[in-house]
C-alpha cells in the first residue's frame, strides 16, 4: 500500500510540468455549480463503488446480448479493478446534466467518451488524458465538403458545449458570420445528430472523427470531410477536491498509455469496420426494440406472474448464467437462473433445463425469497431476497442477527447487513452463527452486481422510452 501512494507521489511530480500546459477548462462562473460534495478516492473505497458518468452510445457505453461494452466502460472497469471496488456506470438523461450530476455527488468520475460534448465549465478538473482526437464535417451524399471554406452559406448543426463547437464559431469568425451554426436539440447526442443527417433532416454535422467513422458504416449514404479545429485530449473528469483520486487516475491512464491499451480498444470499437457496424447495430437495436436479450418475453411473462419487475429477473439471469440456457454450476445448479434440481422438482418442473421452465421457476422461487422480507423497503427486501436466492435464508438471518451486536441495522443492506455478511468468513464469527461459514463477501457481491445491473437496465430503458430510435 506504502509502495502503491509512493509510486501516485513520485509520478505527480513527474506530470506537474505536463499539467501546467495541458488544455484546461475556464474559470468557473456559475456559482450555482460550485461543488457541494467532497468525496475523495477513501470515500469511494469505503463505499466499495466506483461510479462513471458516462452518456449511452456506440462507443462509450452500451448493452451487447444483456452486457455492458463500450471503450469507456472497458477503461472504468479496469480502472475500478484496480481499485478493487465494484463499477457503476451512471447515465444522466443528456451531456449538459455530466458536470451537474459530478458536482451534487451523483458520480465519481465523468467518462464522456472521444469528445463527446462537456459543458464548458471550470467545476470539473482534467485528468491526464488517455488519447486524443478531432472533430471533422460530415455531409449527405458522395460529395464531400473539400475545404471548410465551403461552409459558407450553410446550416451547420453541432452539440453545443463541445469543443466542435467552438471550433465551428472560431470558422464563423473568419467566414465572416457566413455560416448559420445550429445547436443540435437538449439531449441529442452525435448518433442521433448523424442519423438526422443521414436521413436528410439536417444539411451538415461537425461530429468527433472516431465517432463519425463509426456512423459511416451504419449510414452509408454520409460522407466525412475535412476536420476542424486542433487535437483535442480525451480523458476523464473529476471535481477539484478529488485529488487522491485524480492522482489514481493519472497513474491508470499512464499505464494505459504505456501498455498500448487505447490502441487495442480503439481498434475493437473504431477501427474495424464491420466490428463497428456489429456494434452499432446492436446499440441501435435496444434504442428501438429495448432487447436485452433473446428471453425477455418469457421473462416479462415470469415477471408479471410473480409480481416481480422483468429487468430485476434478467438481471439475476445474466450475473446466474450470461444469459446461457444449458450452463451448470460446479455445485449442480442449472440453466438461465441456475436452480438446484431439488428446487425446481419442489416447483414442479419437469425439464429444468428448458428456458422457459427454467426462467419461471426461478422468477417463482426468487418472489418467495423477497416476500419473506416483506416488511422491509422494497430495495431492503430485494437485496435480502437476492442473497437468500444466492446462498441460503440462514445465511441471510445469520448476517442481520450479527448486524445487530455490531451495532448496525439488521433491515438495511447497503453498508448494515451487507458489512456484516462480509464478517462471516471469519471465524470468531461463523462459529456462533446457525448457518456457520460461508464466504460473505462473494454473496454480498452477488447481490451488489444484480443491483446496478438493475439500475442500469432501467437507465437504459429510460432512454429507450425516452428518445427516438436512430
């Protein structure tokens, strides 16, 4: 530990020259901004969450087959295993709301993906970036635009705030004024900016060139010109007061610049073509059909008969099994919800491994397990139920009987009973416990998981309810 914070001491110095001539953000204006939180890098591991705020695109953050991708959500998740804390990606309803949600301590970090657009506010403080890129011209048709001279005369749509923003005014100015600059819609992002233009709704688009690349293979009928504007840094933000927590994030994305990280993700989500395309098409897919994955019917069909919310059950499905029908546990368990065979033959089915059996049963005996903490607050009992699912009702009862003589709430999960269990592996608690040992910890991040994947899947259909398909 002593070597890990000698290692952040020694690499800080070393940038200190680096960071004095790195592109920062203005001075802060907006009072009303001003950081009302002061979480720093021992507040996030105390809590054991690591959470990223991240905006829902192609690139940054999306649902493939039911699990998270996206090249921001790779770098946060080995970035929070290095931290040994667990990873929630948090998504604010557009990129204007990134700052204000960082500064009320709704996230940790703001991830907001090649470019795409921060407000152009001092409250959040670059870390070291971990790439860099630019913002190009993207038109309808075969005809490129051959020089930014030819701007002139036209409608012009840009994400306003965003570095391509300014780069389109800065054009202006020297056009003369001749450019009609459009800010693209509150809560448009630069899929939904490119698939109007594909679609002959907007003239031109000033979009992130990775991201334009990417679009051009979902749209091919739009056309890439020249870029606009000076390399810009991609990188993460923080608050100000944050600085343990910057200087880890600086030592991470030093490695990953030294270890070629950003090159191999890069390559996987921009580069390959028809990887990109695969990726793109899925992104687009949940945006209009909201599919997590190829059993949500009968899910939602389970669901409804339990009284239990769909997504909660796909959630238990993909951390039980991937969404893989015929997996069996080394401990016996089997199929979509991994259910022990005596369980399912006390449910009455007859092929365990069938899908459909299978989701139904388990949705059954997951309800039974959150009805019998049906006096608690509905999160309270659905993590109770979560971890009786997992490992047994006299587990759970162990872990809040001792929840107790430590003085902690035995009807509180987050941080009570969930602190607790994690004692359970020890002896000088297990031996007095009815249920005796077991390993707390794995339990309490079997219920954590299902949790945010939860929350994310209700993000994300938020999003889908909310927005246009593109």
């Amino acid at each position: 530990m002593y070597f890990y914070w000698f290692i952040i001491m020694i690499f800080t110095l070393f940038q200190a020259s680096a960071w004095v001539n790195m592109p920062s953000l203005p001075r802060m204006e907006d009072a009303s901004l001003a950081t009302t939180v002061r979480e720093d890098l021992p507040d996030i591991q105390k809590r054991d969450t690591l959470r990223v705020i991240t905006q829902h695109s192609a690139s940054s953050y999306f649902l493939f087959r039911g699990d998270e991708r996206g090249l921001e959500y790779e770098l946060a998740r080995q970035f929070a295993d290095m931290l040994d804390v667990h990873l929630q990606m948090v998504i604010p309803p557009t990129p204007e709301d990134m700052i204000p949600w960082l500064m009320e301590g709704k996230g940790d970090i703001i991830a907001p993906g090649l470019l795409t657009a921060v407000p152009n506010h001092p409250v959040a403080l670059r870390c070291l970036p971990y790439d860099s890129s630019y913002f190009v011209v993207v038109t309808r048709g075969s005809a490129a635009v051959a020089s930014l001279d030819e701007l002139a005369g036209r409608t012009v749509h840009a994400i306003p705030s965003g570095p391509g923003y300014y780069a389109l005014i800065d054009l202006n100015t020297q056009l003369g004024g001749a450019v009609t600059i459009a800010p693209a819609p509150s809560g448009w992002d630069y899929e939904m900016l490119l698939a109007a233009l594909s679609k002959g709704e907007v003239e031109a688009v000033i979009a992130p060139w990775p991201l334009a690349k990417i679009e051009r293979s979902y749209h091919q009928n739009i056309t890439i010109g020249p870029r606009i504007g000076q390399n810009e840094p991609v990188g993460w933000y923080v608050r100000p007061s944050a600085n343990q927590l910057r200087d880890a994030v600086d030592v991470f994305m030093s490695r990953v610049q030294s270890s070629g990280i950003t090159a191999t993700l890069r390559a996987k989500y921009f580069d390959k073509g028809e990887r990109a395309a695969r990726y793109r098409a899925a992104s687009a897919r949940f945006l209009r059909e909201g599919q997590i994955s190829p059993y949500d019917r009968t899910m939602k069909l389970a669901a409804e008969e339990a009284g239990l919310d769909w997504l909660l059950v796909a959630a238990v499905a993909y951390e039980e099994s991937g969404f893989a029908h015929d997996m069996e546990s080394p401990m016996g368990a089997v199929g979509l919800m991994q259910i022990m065979p005596e369980t399912a033959a006390s449910l009455g089915v007859a092929d365990v491994l069938d899908p459909v059996q299978n989701i139904h049963a388990g949705t059954r005996y997951l309800r039974d397990q959150i009805a019998q903490f049906g006096s608690l607050e509905k999160r309270d009992a659905i993590a109770f139920g979560l971890a009786a699912y997992n490992v047994g009702l006299g587990h759970v009862e162990d872990a809040r009987k001792l929840a107790a003589e430590i003085g902690r709430d035995p009807n509180r999960w987050r941080g009570n009973v969930e602190a607790a269990m994690e004692l359970l592996a020890h002896q000088r608690f297990y031996r007095r416990a009815s249920s005796g040992y077991f390993r707390g910890s794995e339990t309490a991040r079997y219920v954590n998981a299902v949790l945010a994947r939860w929350e994310t899947y209700e993000r994300m259909m938020r999003r889908v309810g909310s927005q246009p398909a593109v």
